[in-house]
C-alpha cells in the first residue's frame, strides 16, 4: 500500500502520464488531478453522486440516480477540461477511474487528498 501525500504531485505532466502495470493506478489517477479546481469538482460531483443513491433508495426510483450520475460526470469533465486541462481517465479507464473517484473522495473525507491550494 502507497502513502498519500495530502496534495498530489508528478515529475512529468499528467497529459505524459500513463498508468504502468507496475504501479498503482491509483497513483497515476492522483497524477491526473493535480489542479484543485478539478479535485474540488470531483468532490461536488461525487457527492451529487451520492445525494442521488440515497434518493433512488428513499424514493424507489431510478431517476435520482441517472440525475446524480450526470451531474456528478459533468462536474469532473468541466474540472478536467477548463481547470486541469487535460482529458479525463474515464475515456480510457472507466472502471479504474470510476474506483479512483471513489477512492479520492474518501481519501479528501479522511484528510489524505487536500482540496485547499
């Protein structure tokens, strides 16, 4: 297991950046989020996510959850393209990626992933 560091960091840039089968992806997703515009709209878009889970429960439909996954892609697309600057991994990866935000979300909620500049 890798220790994270509160703010992502990368020697190269992350549009350089691909995942190496020897490491973690993990890593490389960080690598990818290094802007804190894009981290915080991860996080907004994660957590609509999660407003729209607990809605579809409450509610028995699926409607709030199309809605929360919607919402919650467009907030990280819109931080990857006008603040990162770079394509989101969700184009190559969707599954890792998909693991990541969630793992990034948790690691921002446990103080690991800063969303301070």
């Amino acid at each position: 297991m890798t220790t994270q560091t509160s703010q992502p960091t990368s020697d190269t840039k992350p549009s350089d950046t691909t995942p190496n089968p020897d490491t973690h992806f993990y890593d490389y997703y960080l690598t990818e989020h290094q802007n804190v515009m894009c981290r915080r709209l991860h996080f907004l878009g994660t957590t609509f996510g999660v407003i729209g889970i607990a809605k579809s429960i409450q509610q028995r439909s699926f409607k709030p959850i199309a809605k929360g996954i919607v919402t919650g892609y467009a907030c990280a697309w819109v931080g990857h393209f006008f603040f990162e600057k770079n394509k989101p991994a969700t184009f190559k990866y969707p599954l890792q990626s998909f693991i990541g935000d969630w793992r990034m979300y948790a690691d921002v909620w446990r103080g690991r992933v800063s969303l301070k500049k």
